[in-house]
C-alpha cells in the first residue's frame, strides 16, 4: 500500500511538472509513444545506451595501425642498434663499451674508464682545440687503481702499473689473472716493451695519480706524490705534466649538456624498481583509497585533500633542500664509494638542477597555500553535482576497479616504450677517432712495435635518422597516452549514462525507491567496454590522434615565440610583438577548444555510437542549448579534481625520494647520478594514474549533465529522468546564476546613470 501511495505521489509530481513547463509535453509520456524517436534509444528501446551501431572512422583506425607498424619498427631499430651501457660507462681503447658482456675480452665487472696516459690527459686541457678527452687512450677497470707506496729495492717493484689487456705474447694471462695482479704485469715485460712503457707509450702505464671514480670515471688529482715522481724520474721515464687542469679536464667532459642527460637516461634504468613501486602500485592504491572514501565522505575527503596537497608539496621541497645541500649533509656527490678527498668531490650541474627546483618549488608552495584558502570554501560550495556521481559510482562499484586495467595496459606500453627510447638515446656507431696530428702512438701486442693505429680513442656518432627515431618516440608517447585515456573515459561515459536512464526508468516505471538498479542491466562497465571495442575504436583513434597534433603544433608555436621574442629587440620590433601575442592567444584558443570538445564528444561517442566529428558537433549543440542551466557548474569541481590529482603525485613523488635514499640506490652498480629523473617520472605516472581512477568523477559528471541536456531536448526541456538531487542542484545554481547576472545588470544600470549626472 505504501509502495502504490508513493508511485501515485512521484507520478503526480510529474504531472505537476509537465503542466507547469511550456511545453503541452506531459512530463511522464507513455512508454509506447514517449519514445518513438529519440537519440539515445532508437525506435523501440526506452532512452538509454544506443545498442545497434556500426563502425565509425574506419579509415582513421587504419590510420593508427599504420602508426603502430612505424613504432614496432622504430623501436626494432633501437634494439638492433643500441646499448644503454653507452649513457653511462664509457668506451675503452678497443672501442668497446665499459661493462659489456658481450666485448672482447669480457668487460662484465670492468666498468670504471681509466685514462692510462695522463699527459693525454693534461694536453687536452691546454689545447682542448687540437687535441679532445675522447681521443685520449682509456681502459676498463673494475676500480680506480691506487698509487704504490715508495721503500727500499727496485724502483720498478714500488711502482703500479696499469697495463694493456692480456693479448698476444701475454695472451696466456687471462682477465681474472689480470685483475688479480692488479692490471700490472710490468714484471713480464722485454727490454724494448719497459723502454716503450717509460716512454708512455705502453704497453704498462704508471699510476702516479691518486684518482677517484667520478661516475664511473677516474679523476685524477692535480699532482702526483712526490716521492711516486722521483721513482719515475729516476726510471728515465717521460717529463710528467701536472696541474689543476687534470681534474678539470674529466670534470668538463663529464659536465656537458649531453654526458648529463645520458646519465638522467641511465637513471630510469637504474631506478626502476622505484618507478614501479611509486609510479606503478602505489598510485594505484591511493586512487582506489580516494574513489572509496568519497564514496562516502565526500566533505571529509575535500578537506583531507587540500590538506595533504600542502604536506606533500612541503615534503618534496624539503628533499630538494637535502638534495641541493642547503640542508643538512645528504647532498648528491659525483663520488661513486666512499674514497676520494673533498678536494676531488667537485660540484656538479646535477646540484645546481635540484637548486633550480628547490627554488621553484618554494614559490609553488606558497601559491598552493594562498590558494587552499581562497578556494577551499567555494569548492565545497560546487560539490553538489559530484555528489550525483558519487551516487552513480555506488551504483556501478566496479568504476572503482576498472581505471586499473587501462592503467596497467599503459604500464606495459610504458616499460616497453622506456626500454627503447634507452635503446635508442644509445644507438649510432662506434667508430675511432683520427688524432694523427698529434702524433700518438702504443705499443701493439699482436705486432710487438709502437704504432699510431691504436693510440685514439672512440666516439659515439649519432645520426639524424635517430633523431627523427626519437622524435617519432615521444610522439607515440603522446598518442598512447591521448587513446588510452580516451578509451578509458569513452567505457566510463556508457557506464554512467546507463545509471542516468535506468535511475529515471526505475524510479518512475518500476516504483523503485532510488535503490534498485534494474535498468542498467548487468555489469555496465563491461557491457559498455563491449561497444567501445566493437564498434567506437576508430572514432576514439581519430580523437586521440587529433591531441598529439594540435600539442605537436603548439610546440612549433612556441619555437617561433622564442625567435619572436628575440625580433622584439631589434628596430621594427613592434609586428613582432604583435605576432608574438597573436601566437600565444591561438595556442590558447586551441588547447581550450580541444580539451572542451574532445571530453565531450567521448561522452556522445558512447551513449549514441556516432562518428567523432558527429558527436562532437552534438555535444556542442547540447551544450550550448542548454548554457542557462549546465554552464560552468562543473569548473569548480574539476579544479577539486585537478588539486586530487596533484596530492596523489606529489606522494608518488615524496616516496620515490624515500626509496632513492635507500643504501642500494646510493652506492654500488644501481646508484642513481641524480634523483631528479626518477622523481620527475614517478610525478608523471602518478598523475597519469591519478587521471584514470578519477575520470570515473570527472567523466561522469559530465556524462550526467550530457545525458540531463538530452533529456531536457527529448522531452521538451522537462528532463524527466534525471535523479532529484541533481535536479534540484541545478535549480539552485540556475538561480544563482540569474541572480548574479540581475546583480550585473543593476550595477550597469547605476554605473550609466552615474555616467549621465557627471
């Protein structure tokens, strides 16, 4: 009885509705005719998900298989022609790569580069234009050698030596030997080989430096001792040069712009467990822990969120303090171990890239402070219409889940894509350098006379086809993640609109009491998955290709700002300038448009199984009809989104610091140059899984105000599915908004009657 003495109250109600709208319309139709023609259900279904559909922009779906076939070959010629162990370890006289299992003879636990000469060393420096570091003879070590003491007997016997490989007549000694003895066989020397080995020209060199591993390089210091040089001298060896230049030589070398980022490169390597933990698990699991808690507390969670912003944004400036060194004594150090003096722990650009950060992230900090307190109150105000998609996810619990399969899709894209892009930074050939006119030369094994064939070093020379490699990289990069979102936020649009139209059907055929969800059928995230798949994939290719393009052209932009910016100082300055901003308004324009458009055809996509361009300009329509009561009532919710998404990459961040100040990533083979990279990368992920899990918010909020437009159109501006809280949501920001603009109106009413009395 009760039951019937409400469905009789809800279709009064109705009734009531339908008169007091301007349409003769009634509100509650009957199911035979109500829904005869309407968008989303077709000719006999009621409003809901459009179920018979056919493919859409096939010819942009193969498009994109085209695209994938060049990224399958792109990364086949990183692996065919690269080596991460080049970001790293350097090249030894043979032109093999320090490390490599896979040279001749096995460098395996050899990965220190070693300069044997080091009047190469000091003549680089003097005369950096005739001759280069990389052209200097170098070796592969397990360890910095270290310098003999000087006592009583045979000078030679006081001495360490680093010798050639074991080759030719000492091709009996074999690389373990050779370790063993230190590097040093000097004892086995003939006559003409000591002579040539005095002469600094091998094939053993005298360690008279004490060095230090300077990531994974010996740096040498600025003078030898002194009693190690009278040894020499009093040998007839060669004039020995010394100085600061030394030092300074490798410090250079290791310093450049490039040496830089292939150790950031090798870093990720390095890291990785890091970034599987903090950029893969851990996101993951706050984005769940997130989507639960706001399940229920959504008051609580808008607080608690803000709150944690600030923590984990003063978290992360604090460790680029201890970082950078202005805190504390845990500032990154070149030094690979814990031998070497200060003097030899010279600074690094990787310091002053944290110091840069640590500056920039103070002055972020204070702007999130000033904005928790300007924004907090009117965020909590616009939450009323997430709370109608917080009552759609406990509706639909397996929204929680799903954003994990995506995720987890772009994980593996993500490692396969990481491990080529190092495979490729390392690609191009190896090849020896030409330093004739120095007139070098070593002592070969093999022939057993000095020659100038082998004395120079080897160089890694890269090409401009593994520049356009790279570049057509990063912009799959881009498209994967564009299309993977896309798919994602296309299944949870289908998954949210089908609560929408069963919430009404329920309510007002079924006599449901608001908790009973026939309607939807089940499992709607697969159901809704199922026509992604099946029919909507090249429409999402074509609006997931048109991001990476419209980012690709800003990018282009933005190059000709630069150059604008640089014609502004020059006589004539004036067009550029005009230029300059025109630029800058059209990149606006079109990144707002894209974001606006794109968001919203994925909506149309998935309850109507049209074209992209179609759903696109439906969207738009919609949207536009309907401005008076749906604009701009989700701005300030997406903003609590975007800070929700900050909070869970800043902890990505914040733990990933955590980890790398773990013993195994400060010492030995997996020690990191810099955290930067690793830190920067687990921010990304996190926030790339962060927009997953909470498209299931965003995305369904706009999915309802989408599906509330179409109900408004199909049934002559009375929507009469929609759920009560989001009707009366919209009613009140419907009146807020007339209010404003009454408001408005009076205060230019009274500003031209002001004008006229003056």
């Amino acid at each position: 009885m009760g039951k019937q003495t409400k469905d009789q109250s809800r279709r009064a109600a109705a009734e009531a509705a339908a008169i007091s709208s301007p349409s003769s319309t009634p509100a509650y139709p009957p199911p035979a005719a109500a829904f005869a023609d309407n968008e989303a259900g077709g000719s006999i279904r009621k409003p809901g998900i459009k179920q018979a559909r056919r493919c859409q922009d096939l010819a942009f779906l193969s498009i994109i298989s085209l695209l994938a076939f060049g990224f399958i070959v792109d990364t086949s010629f990183g692996f065919n022609r690269g080596d991460p162990h080049r970001l790293v370890y350097g090249l030894d006289y043979k032109g093999n790569v320090c490390g490599d299992r896979r040279a001749k003879p096995n460098l395996k636990d050899f990965q220190v580069r070693y300069w044997m000469n080091p009047n190469q060393l000091y003549w680089s420096g003097v005369y950096p234009d005739r001759y280069k570091l990389s052209t200097a003879r170098s070796i592969c070590l397990r360890n910095c050698p270290t310098t003999a003491s000087a006592g009583n007997g045979n000078a030679s016997s006081q001495l360490s030596w680093v010798c050639d490989y074991p080759e030719g007549t000492y091709s009996g000694l074999s690389m373990r030997d050779w370790e063993q003895r230190n590097y040093d066989y000097f004892d086995l020397l003939t006559p003409d080989q000591i002579a040539s080995s005095r002469n600094l020209t091998g094939p053993c060199y005298p360690v008279l430096f004490e060095s230090v591993n300077l990531y994974w390089n010996c740096q040498p210091s600025p003078a030898p001792e002194n009693n190690l040089l009278q040894l020499w001298n009093s040998m007839n060896g060669v004039q020995i040069q010394s100085g600061s230049i030394l030092p300074q030589v490798v410090h250079d070398t290791l310093s450049t712009p490039s040496a830089i980022f292939y150790r950031y490169m090798a870093d990720l390597a390095r890291a990785w467990p890091v970034l599987f933990v903090c950029g893969g698990l851990l996101p993951m699991l706050l984005c769940m822990l997130w989507l639960i808690a706001i399940r229920y507390y959504v008051g609580v969670v808008t607080w608690l969120t803000f709150v944690l912003l600030n923590v984990f944004m003063i978290l992360l400036t604090l460790y680029f303090y201890f970082k950078a060194g202005w805190l504390g004594n845990d500032a990154i150090s070149a030094v690979i171990g814990t031998s070497g003096s200060d003097d030899l722990s010279v600074s690094f650009t990787e310091l002053e890239h944290l110091k840069a950060l640590a500056i920039i992230m103070t002055l972020v900090v204070f702007l999130t402070v000033a904005m928790t307190f300007v924004l907090l109150k009117r965020v909590t105000e616009a939450l009323s219409i997430t709370k109608v998609t917080v009552q759609a996810i406990g509706a639909v619990p397996s929204l929680v889940v799903y954003p994990a399969i995506p995720f987890i899709a772009f994980g593996f894209f993500f490692i396969y894509w990481l491990s080529a892009l190092l495979y490729l930074f390392s690609a191009g050939k190896i090849r020896q350098n030409n330093c004739t006119y120095n007139s070098c030369a070593s002592y070969d094994l093999y022939s057993q006379t000095v020659t100038q064939s082998g004395c120079c070093g080897y160089t890694l020379h890269s090409t401009h086809n593994i520049v356009w490699a790279i570049l057509y990289h990063l912009f799959v990069l881009f498209w994967a993640i564009s299309f993977i979102a896309a798919c994602s936020v296309t299944t949870i649009s289908g998954a949210i609109a089908s609560y929408y139209w069963a919430r009404g059907e329920t309510a007002m055929w079924n006599g449901g009491d608001g908790m009973d969800w026939k309607g939807m059928g089940w499992f709607p995230v697969v159901s809704s998955a199922k026509l992604v798949l099946s029919y909507s994939l090249g429409s999402i290719s074509l609006g997931s290709s048109i991001v990476p393009l419209v980012d690709t052209f800003r990018v282009v932009l933005s190059a000709v700002q630069k150059r604008l910016k640089k014609a502004q100082r020059t006589p004539g300055g004036v067009a550029a300038t005009v230029l300059n901003s025109g630029t800058q308004g059209c990149s606006g324009c079109i990144e707002w448009t894209l974001k606006f458009i794109n968001r919203n055809a994925y909506v149309v996509i998935a309850i109507s199984g049209k074209s992209f361009f179609r759903a696109a300009g439906r969207a738009t329509v919609l949207i536009a009809n309907n401005s008076m009561r749906v604009g701009n009532v989700n701005n300030m919710g997406r903003l609590f989104l975007s800070v929700a998404k900050l909070c869970v990459s800043l902890a990505c961040a914040v733990f990933a610091f955590l980890m790398l100040d773990s013993h195994l990533f400060k010492t030995g083979h997996y020690r990191v140059s810099s955290p930067l990279f690793p830190v920067l990368f687990c921010l990304g992920l996190g926030y790339m899984a962060a927009t997953l899990f909470f498209a299931v918010v965003g995305t369904g909020t706009d999915t309802i105000l989408i599906a509330y437009c179409m109900d408004s159109e199909e049934h002559n501006g009375t929507p009469i599915f929609a759920p009560a809280l989001l009707a009366e949501t919209l009613t009140l920001h419907a009146e807020r908004q007339d209010a404003v603009d009454a408001d408005r109106h009076i205060q230019n009413v009274q500003r031209d009657d002001e004008d006229i009395y003056s």
